[in-house]
C-alpha cells in the first residue's frame, strides 16, 4: 500500500543528481524544536514533534543534521531499496564499545555473512525446543512471589528473561554472581548510552569522555568475563549441543571457516544483550496496562482459564491464544522496546526529492509511527482487540517495526514472539498484579524504552 503522492516535482528530483537537489525542509518553528534542550527533556516528544511536520523533516542541532521520516515508502526505500548504501547511525555505534561486532552492529560483507550464517539457528522448528524453558524458568520465579507482596515487576522480568536467556544461549543454568556481574554491565552500558544521547556528551569526542569510556570497559570486562569462561567450556566440551553458543561454534561458512571465539562472543552478548531486554519490557508494559484495564485483564485470563485450565502454557498452545498474543502486539505497539532506528548514507543521495548527506543522520521512531492516527485509530489507547482482525495484513510496510524492519529485522523476532507469549500467559495465569498507583511513569529512552523508575506493583495469587 502506497501512501506517498508522486507529482511533476518529484519525478524531476527523481532524474536530478542528488548535489542538485535541495535539502529537506526545516520546520517554520526551528526555533521553537530545533533545540537539544528539548532533545534532552523528552527525546519521545521531540521526534513525535519533529516528524509531524511532514513525511521528511531536518532538524539540526548543535553541528548535528537530524533527518525524521515519517512516510513508509521513505522508510522502504531506506531499509530495503537502499540497504546497501546504509550504516547504522553514529550514536548507534557507540554500542561496539559494549557488544562487539554482532548483528546489531556490525556491517557490510561481514553482517552479510554472519546474517547467513546465523539463520539457521533462529527458524521457527530449532526454536520450538525453547519454548517448555521459557515456561517453566516463569513458573519457578513467580512460586516464589507471596500474597500481598510490593514487585518491582521490571526487576522481576528483567531476571526471567535473563535466565531464559541464558539457559537457551548457553545452554547452562546461571550462577547468581554471574547473574548481577551481566545485569550491572547492562545497567552500566544503558546509563551510559542515555548520557551520550541526551547531554552535553553527544557533541564532544570520545577521547574526551574518560570517564563513560571507562564505564564502558568495566561493562566489556564484566561481560568478558562470564562469556569467554562459557564458550571455554563449550569448545572443550566439543559440539553437539543444543543450546545457540553450541550451534554459533558449529556453524560453518560457504567457505568452511568457522567463527573465532571473539566473534562467537560478539554474537552471544548480543543475543544476551538484546535478547532478554526487550522481552523483559513486552512483559513489564504488558502488565502495566492490564493492570490500568482491568476490564482487559479478566478477558485475557478468561481465555487462559479456557486454553490451559491452569497447566503451564506450550508451545502448541501458540495458536489458541490469540487474545494474549494480541495483548503483546498492543503493548509493543504503545511502548515499542527499540524505538528508533538510525542510519547514515555512505554517499550523497536523493531521498524524496531531497539532497541527504552522508553525514545525515536518518532516523525513524517507531514510538512515532505506532502513535500515528494515520494507520491506528485511537493511537494512544490499549485496544488489543485492533489486532484480532485484518489489521496485520492491511496496514502498509514499515508502520509497525516492533522488531524493526527491512533486510536487518530483528533475527530473533520468533523466538521474542514465542517467549513473550509463553511468559505473558504463565504469569498472569498465577497471579494479578496491581500496579501501585502513586509511582512514577517516566520513561528512560536508553538503548531501549524503560521504565526510568521501575514498575511496583502489588501480587495477588491466582
């Protein structure tokens, strides 16, 4: 479905060289969001403001050229059509100082081969032997919740999915000392990344930043430190198992070669990393607004009343939990765990009838396409029955990007819908969780979208 108008002017653009092409529009009201200020109070406002101007819009602060789009066929073109001719972003970048070179930050020839080399181990049939961990590593974490207790259900997702994560990854059970040596480092690398982002940090060279680069190399070492030990183990141990890092050591390129220990390191932080962080905050979202609708809460535990009669979720029951699923959709579409994707062209190119310069930083915000009235009725509301008819199959590309979109989608997208699903439906079968009323909503637009002070909420057993 297209949704841009081409006119006499555009396809003049389109036959132009792009040094002939004029830059993209600056709002009339520069001065009022053309700002960092404004950047650093509130990055989710400032986009949503910046890209309501119209479907591409530059904004420039300090020496930076921020360019939002806000049209899906200019988010096709520059995720799909010119793939090739893009990287990912400078602030995004910074993320090799952490993760190393995995998917999600690496490049070129190189993130091709990786991307071909790892599929394999993301299909829909190697997964489905995850999904009785993802339920049972749920149900022995909420036995230990009692009646009446104050969770900090952020907190409590974070250490599910984290255990999750590493049993599917590592195929081993985590030591408690590993545990919070990998939490601090993720903390840590969070912290830093919204420093970068949202202060005076962003226009400064990195050889300036001694002390965030510091923080970065104590959440590198803390990270090393777990990770180089378990992948010790699994070459000495040979291959054959199940479990990803077994699968990474096995996998063997066209021509043969296989992974070295950094790169399988690399690969693994990242699933780490991304991996149970983002599904920790479909989870914590999800039972923030079940617990503000509570007329949407007894429906989804109706439905898991009728589904399971109180066993533990499996993976053929996938199919039957439709309204939980469509719960999950809702909340990554209000709360969107990656919410912006950046990219940056290698060369000057025409984009829209405009000049974008390589030094153009492209960014489009899934926090702003999610909220659009253009493509979802009421955006603001939690209305999961949306996602109960045509809506997936209707709506144009690159409108909803949960897991991001284009040739780089998130390669673990299955997996993340399979354990928000499995997880969802076990805890709420167990218990209710109302979230205490006078806390904090604010949000934290770090790497992902968090809540900046938790989310405290009351259990009561099922």
């Amino acid at each position: 479905m297209s949704s841009t108008v081409v006119t006499d002017t555009d396809l003049v653009a389109a036959t132009a060289s792009p040094l002939q092409l004029k830059r993209p529009p600056r709002p009339k009201t520069t001065a009022l969001i053309g700002t960092f200020a404004q950047l650093a109070k509130d990055p989710l406002a400032f986009m949503r403001m910046a890209a309501s101007h119209g479907p591409i819009t530059r904004v420039c602060i300090g020496t930076e050229k921020l360019v939002f789009l806000a049209d899906p066929d200019l988010i096709h073109e520059v995720l799909v059509g010119r793939a090739s001719e893009m990287f990912k972003d400078r602030i995004t970048q910074k993320l090799n100082e952490v993760m190393g070179n995995g998917l999600v930050t690496s490049e070129g020839a190189f993130w091709r081969r990786q991307r071909k080399l790892m599929a394999p181990l993301f299909s829909r049939k190697q997964l489905a032997g995850y999904a009785g961990i993802m339920a049972e590593r749920t149900e022995v974490a909420i036995a230990k919740w009692q009646q009446g207790e104050i969770r900090d259900i952020h907190l409590d997702s974070m250490a599910i999915t984290l255990d999750i994560i590493f049993r599917t990854v590592f195929g081993a059970e985590m030591p408690p000392a590993n545990s919070h040596k990998i939490a601090h480092a993720i903390e840590l690398m969070m912290d830093q990344f919204e420093k970068e982002l949202r202060t005076w940090r962003r226009f400064v060279p990195d050889s300036w930043l001694k002390k965030g680069r510091a923080r970065a190399a104590e959440a590198r070492e803390a990270l090393d430190s777990v990770v180089y030990e378990l992948i010790a183990k699994k070459r000495a141990a040979g291959t054959g198992g199940d479990d990803l890092v077994s699968r990474l050591l096995a996998a063997k390129g066209d021509d043969g070669a296989v992974m070295s220990d950094q790169q399988v390191r690399d690969e693994a932080v990242t699933m780490v990393v991304a991996g149970h962080e983002t599904t920790a905050l479909v989870l914590t979202f999800s039972t923030m607004l079940l617990s503000d609708n509570p007329e949407v809460g007894a429906k989804l535990r109706a439905e898991l009343d009728e589904v399971l009669g109180g066993r533990t979720p499996q993976l053929d029951d996938m199919a039957k939990l439709t309204f939980t699923r469509a719960v999950i959709l809702e909340a990554m579409r209000l709360f969107p765990p990656v919410y912006v994707i950046g990219r940056q062209p290698e060369n000057t190119i025409g984009l829209g009838g405009y000049r974008i310069d390589p030094d153009d930083q492209l960014l489009i915000s899934q926090w702003v396409l999610h909220h659009d009235s253009r493509w979802f009725s009421e955006p603001d509301a939690f209305v999961p029955e949306r996602w109960l008819g045509d809506l997936e199959q209707t709506l144009p590309n690159h409108v909803y990007m949960p897991f991001g979109g284009g040739l780089r989608v998130c390669i673990g997208q299955h997996f993340a819908m399979m354990e928000s699903v499995l997880c969802l439906a076990t805890l709420m079968q167990r218990v209710e969780l109302q979230v205490v009323a006078d806390q904090s909503r604010e949000l934290s637009p770090a790497v992902t979208l968090r809540p900046r002070h938790g989310l405290q909420a009351v259990v009561h057993k099922r």
